[in-house]
C-alpha cells in the first residue's frame, strides 16, 4: 500500500507539471514577458511576438493581438512555448518609452524611443503621450532612463524661454 501511495504521488506530479507546462505565456502587446531559461528562440510568428536572449533569459515581447509559437533551445534539447498576445478589450493610449538605456544628460533621437500602448486607466497626465512626443526631442533628460521606461514629463528639461 505504501508504494502504491507513492506512485499515485509521483504521477499526479507528473501530471501538474505537464499540465504548467502547456499553459500558454500571456503577454500584453508591446510588453515583455520572461519565458525562463534558454540559449536561443524563434517565434513561429515574429508579426505576433518576438523573443530575445538577455543576461536574466528569455524574454518575449507581444507584437499585436495573436497566438503563436516559441521554439526554445537549451543545450540538447529543444522545447515550445505557445505566446497568446491579448490586449483583452483594454482602450490603450499610446505613450513613449526609451529604446535604449539613456544616460543624464542626454537629449534623446526619435530613433531612441518607441510608442507602446497601456491601458488608459494606468495612464496619467506625468506620462508623455505618443502625439506630443515632439515636445521632448531635443531637450536633455535630467535623470538615467532605462530602456524600457515610460517616459515622463519631468524627466525633462524645461525649453528656455527667449527673453
């Protein structure tokens, strides 16, 4: 009897990590999601999701609303992930975020900073919004941004004033 609990055990184990692992990854579209450990990946759908190595592992990004799939290798072995990028009937605003990392004191390119929508219940009225995005190029940023960062109004430096 004592072995057979044990088997019982170990396949309802078994049974929860295969049933984790066929969850898929949801991702909002034009933000990341970790997908774990890997040394490479390719997106079935690179118009719905695209994946990069970083130092942490894999991280996918969603595109636009879709479903596809990660091929992920480690080592030997080879795995998939399926990615379901859902806005779920959120209204998005656009707003800017930093491309790349940038440092204090640097005045930022349009090729350094990207639209990506959020739900407008998180946006506020600090955030620059994508349609006043020439309002911000040209001026030094005060502080680091990290790429990534939504970026802010008082991140800035204020236009002079001709006199």
């Amino acid at each position: 009897m004592h072995n057979l609990k044990h088997v019982v055990l170990v396949a309802l184990s078994v049974a929860s990590f295969t049933a984790l692992a066929a969850e898929p990854v949801k991702v909002f579209p034009g933000w990341p999601a970790d997908v774990g450990a890997g040394e490479a990946a390719k997106s079935a759908d690179p118009a719905i999701a695209e994946v990069t190595v970083t130092k942490q592992g894999l991280r996918v990004r969603g595109k636009k609303d879709g479903r596809t799939t990660l091929t992920i290798t480690e080592g030997k072995t080879t795995r998939t992930v399926d990615v379901v990028v859902d806005s779920a009937g959120w209204q998005l605003v656009q707003v800017m975020v930093a491309k790349v990392d940038l440092a204090e004191g640097t005045t930022p390119t349009a090729e350094q900073l990207e639209a990506r929508g959020i739900p407008a219940f998180l946006h506020t009225s600090s955030a620059v919004r994508a349609d006043s995005v020439s309002y911000v190029l040209g001026q030094r940023v005060l502080v680091p941004v990290q790429a990534g960062d939504v970026l802010q109004w008082s991140q800035f430096e204020s236009p002079k004033v001709k006199k």
